[in-house]
C-alpha cells in the first residue's frame, strides 16, 4: 500500500514527453525487438555524425576520424549503452553543429527555419535542449570576436561574416523562441537547471561503482570473477 506523503506529491514536469511516446509506440507495435533496434540506430547515427564531422576537419583523413569517434565512444560510453531521452540529446547537439557552425559559411534561410524546426522538436525529446541553445550562444560570440580582430583589407571577407554574424543571431533568435513550444513552456528549462542538485549521490549506486582490484583478484558479490577477467582481456587486447 503507498503511504500518503508528508508533503504534496507533484507529477514529473513533462520535459521528455515526446520520447517517451516514441518509446512507448515502438515497443507497443515491434516489441522489445523494436526498441534494440532502435537503440541501435540511435547510437550508430550519433557515432556515424562525429566520424563524419572529424573526418571533414581533418580534410578527409580517414585515421583521425575514426580514432576521434573511438574516442567518443569510450568517453559516452555509459551513456550510449542506455535506452534513454539523452540519447536524442547527443543526436540532436551533432546535427546543429553540422547545420549551423561546422562550416562556417553565412547561413540560408533553409538553414535558419530547421535550426528552429530542430529545436522545437528537442525541447519535447529532452531537457538538455538548453546544450543547443549555449551552443548557438557560442558560436555567435567567437564570429564576433573573429569579426572584431579581423583586418579592414579584405572587404568581402568582412561582409560576408557580417551576413554570418546576422545569421547566426536570427537563428539563435528562432531557436529560442521554439524552445517555448514545450507543453509547460518556459518551465522546461526547470529540469536541466535542476539536474544537478536533484540527482541522488552516486555513492548509492554501489553495484557500479564499487572499486575494481586489477592486482587482488574479485572479491565480493562486486565485480564478479566473469567481469575481472573481462577487464584483464580487454587491457591485454588493448597493448596487443
């Protein structure tokens, strides 16, 4: 039976709404199968995106690309392994990198209007929509930086980041005029700003934090002599 509360229960802020029903669907119409898939296509399309993103910095270098994703994906590796909204975050803060800044050329109104479409979709997915919106901010503070040092010769290179700089600043406009379109409206940003202080200390998760002894051997329930050896093999094949 559930005990009333000593204060007043809330319903969670509905800050992931639209994942959850994309969730929800699929695994209503293909079953637990579905969602595999679908938590396969979600982490291959994010680490598809960063090879692709660092193989265009490194000029088409294929190495770079493909150790930077490794890298990646060892980095958000805890992360990528959960079947959660966050994974539309990463998706969603790749793909405006690549519409807005990676580039760096002056932005088409084709580019503008899906920067907005694109947030007004994200601020439904999840609540680290804010990510796209310091991003946006920040890209617009280095053009201004780059426009300010930059020497009064050449006059179309001027201009032209001129028109990036406007640009730039309707797109970030738009985005945070769509991030509004959320069914609480301003109150999404609510559950990013308090992530922080309302996460529970990880110390309570002692089956996945518990230390790992390379030297001593597994001992107690945690890690179990499957993951030690596991662990050993994976450094070993590492160095070979």
């Amino acid at each position: 039976l559930c005990r009333p509360c000593p204060w007043r229960c809330s319903p969670p802020a509905p800050a992931a709404w639209l994942a959850e029903v994309l969730f929800a669907s699929v695994e209503s119409a293909f079953g637990f199968t579905g969602l595999r898939v679908l938590h396969v296509a979600l982490v291959g399309g994010c680490l598809l995106l960063v090879w692709s993103i660092l193989r265009r910095a490194a000029n088409d270098a294929a190495t770079p690309a493909w150790l930077g994703m490794s890298a990646f994906a060892a980095l958000t590796a805890y992360r990528l392994v959960q079947l959660r909204p966050h994974l539309f975050s990463v998706l969603a803060l790749l793909i405006l990198y690549r519409l807005v800044l990676e580039n760096g050329r002056p932005l088409g109104w084709r580019q503008i209007v899906a920067t907005g479409f694109l947030m007004a979709v994200w601020v439904n997915l999840h609540s680290a929509f804010v990510l796209g919106l310091l991003l946006l901010g920040a890209g617009l503070v280095v053009d201004l930086v780059r426009h300010g040092l930059a020497a009064d010769t050449d006059h179309q290179q001027i201009e032209a980041e001129r028109i990036r700089i406007r640009g730039l600043a309707v797109a970030g406009g738009l985005a945070a005029g769509a991030s509004l379109l959320n069914p609480v409206g301003p109150g999404a940003y609510a559950p990013y700003l308090r992530a922080g202080s309302s996460t529970p200390s990880l110390g309570r998760v002692g089956d996945e934090w518990v230390s790992l002894g390379l030297w001593t051997g597994p001992s107690g329930s945690q890690p179990s002599p499957f993951v030690w050896v596991a662990v050993w093999l994976l450094l070993l094949g590492l160095l070979v």
